[in-house]
C-alpha cells in the first residue's frame, strides 16, 4: 500500500474470465495476465488490438503475460482468470 503500481508489479485483483460471442464485450480491467486452468485454445483480444489472436495449446496453468480486454468463445481452455 506504501509503493506506487507500476505494469510491472504483481497483480493485486482477479476475476473469472467468462468467453463471449458478443465481439464488442470488454472486461470491466484490462489484465496484467491470464492464468489458463485447463489446458487448450485461449482467443483473445489484447488492449493494442483490433482483432482476437489466438495462443494455441496452451498448457494447464499457464500464465500468460499479456493485456487483455476480451476473449472469444472459440477458445477452448476453461478456467481462465484474470489477473490486474
């Protein structure tokens, strides 16, 4: 509580990430990184992008360093969390 937040500092919240059809759904926080609790395809959209990317086979607990603001239902790992 006594040090600035910095993008580099650990993250301090979470929230259940919960894949969409709707394209323009964003989340409420751009995340610091995304932990992959079942293993499989995560699309999601970063904060400098316009379109979804996707990380393709990603192993169960994986934490992906990345800014993201959405994710699509074509990803097929489950229990994503966002960290922020």
């Amino acid at each position: 509580s006594q040090f600035t937040t910095m993008l580099d500092s650990p993250a301090s919240s979470a929230f259940a990430i919960v894949p969409t059809a709707n394209a323009n759904a964003e989340f409420v926080h751009v995340t610091r990184y995304v932990y992959v609790g079942m293993a499989g395809n995560v699309t999601i959209k970063l904060a400098g992008d316009s379109a979804h990317q996707t990380f393709y086979n990603v192993p169960q607990g994986t934490v992906l360093p990345i800014r993201a603001i959405a994710i699509s239902n074509t990803s097929t790992a489950n229990a994503l969390i966002g960290l922020y």
